[in-house]
C-alpha cells in the first residue's frame, strides 16, 4: 500500500473527474490520501470529502501561510473552533512562504506559532510548507519542540543541511514529483538520507511528476515518486511504499 500524504483532492480541477482520479489512484494501490487545508473556503469540500471516503481521504486543518491577509485573525478563529469539533489527521498546511510576497511575513510568523501550539494542545502532528523560507520555518520548529511536535516538512527541496536540522528535530520530509526531474538537486538528499525519514506525496494538483510534468498532478502518480526514490536508493518501490506507508502511519494518528 502506498500512501499519498499530501494532496488537494478538493481543488476545482478535479470537479470533473473527481471519483474517476480516486478509483485511478486506489487502483494503484494508493489507499490513503491525506488533504491539507488552506483556507475558511477550502473546508467544506475537504469535509464532503472525508465523509464520502472516511477509509480512504483524511482532512487536515489549518490556515495556509498563502493565505494569510488582513483577516488571518478570522481565520485563524476558525481553524481553532474546528479543532475543537472535529478531529483531524494533523495541523496544516502552515508554515511560511516568502517566495512571493513579503506584506504578511510577520503574520505568517505569528499563525505559523499559534497554530503549532494547536497541535501541541491537541497532541497533533504539523504538516509545513516552507517555500523559500526553509530555515526560518526551522528555527521555529526548534523553538516549538518539547519532544512531542512530530510532522512533515511537505515538498522539501533544499539541501542535505536543511534535511538534516529536520531530521534532528524529529520531523520527516515530504518527497513527491520534483525528485523525478531531470535537473532535480534532490537525488543527491535522497541518496543521504534514510528512508524511515522520508514519506511520499503529490501535492496534487500541482508538481506532476515525469512524463507528465506541466500537466495536473494526480494521487495515482506516486508509484512514479516511489520508483524514482527506489532507483536512487538501489532497492524496489515496493520496498519504498512499505517504508513511506510506516513512515506516515506513524505520524497520523488515523
């Protein structure tokens, strides 16, 4: 069984063919997809989803660093009344993002930290993204650690140092179609690093991996990761779907 730990199934360009992109996937043998929140708009067809799927799509809640504007306080209240009603797989997606816009970099700092004290409060692991700001996303996690803070750095594509600070912290990394890249730096990482640290993921729609990079990603597609970390590790993708699937287990709780 492989598991996808990190895709948006709900995102509109799966409307059309939404039931035929999961049976494609469960076909695979990709059995458990675990969704990351974005926003107070993405709930509801995340939440459709879980309950269509209670066996198979697990939601997350949290405020995307993306989405952090002028109403993050809102939003962060209702990230917070949900966790309080519902229990999740994890805290996310949170964390940092400076690749685009700098306006609300202190408030994505601030929800950054709130929301990780959710997760402790609520004994629940953190899902991060960390585009162009790996370091500062670390350094937070650093001071958040008590021993209990567990999760995933999703769509890691920094250097064996970052990996390493993760790993040390406890923490996995979240590898998907990038490693398949003909110019992909992250082979030489995966070369370094075990694999128990490692666990699979699409971030569908978006990052498909070779041969149908620039085309929408899908949860079917991580067989493709998984082979392409067996190639580089020199072992099969069976192996590699036994370990990333232990791996994930052991950080959801369901």
């Amino acid at each position: 069984m492989y598991i996808d730990t990190h895709t948006h199934i709900y995102d509109e360009q799966f409307d059309v063919d939404r039931t035929q992109m999961l049976e494609r996937a469960f076909d695979v043998d990709v059995k458990k997809l675990y969704m990351p929140n974005c926003n107070s708009q993405t709930i509801e067809g995340m939440m459709k989803l879980a309950k269509e799927y209670p066996d198979n799509c697990y939601p997350m809640m949290g405020l995307h660093p993306c989405y952090v504007k002028e109403d993050y306080k809102e939003e962060l209240e209702i990230v917070s009344s949900w966790l309080k009603k519902e229990r999740f797989s994890a805290v996310g997606e949170i964390g940092l993002d400076y690749h685009w816009d700098l306006t609300f970099k202190e408030q994505q700092i601030e929800a950054f930290n709130q929301q990780i004290d959710l997760a402790l409060q609520y004994d629940l692991p953190i899902v991060i993204h960390s585009r162009s700001s790996t370091q500062d996303c670390i350094d937070i996690v650093k001071q958040r650690q008590n021993g209990n803070l567990k999760g995933i750095f999703h769509c890691f594509g920094d250097t064996i140092k970052e990996a390493q600070q993760i790993i040390d912290l406890g923490l996995h990394i979240g590898i998907g179609g990038v490693a398949t890249f003909k110019n992909s730096k992250l082979s030489e990482v995966i070369k370094q690093v075990d694999i128990k640290h490692i666990v699979l993921e699409t971030d569908a729609p978006y990052l498909a991996p070779t041969p149908y990079r620039g085309k929408r990603n899908e949860c079917s597609y991580i067989p493709l990761i998984a082979e392409k970390i067996g190639d580089i590790k020199g072992i099969s993708a069976k192996e590699i779907g036994n370990i990333t699937t232990q791996n994930a287990l052991n950080i959801f709780s369901s």
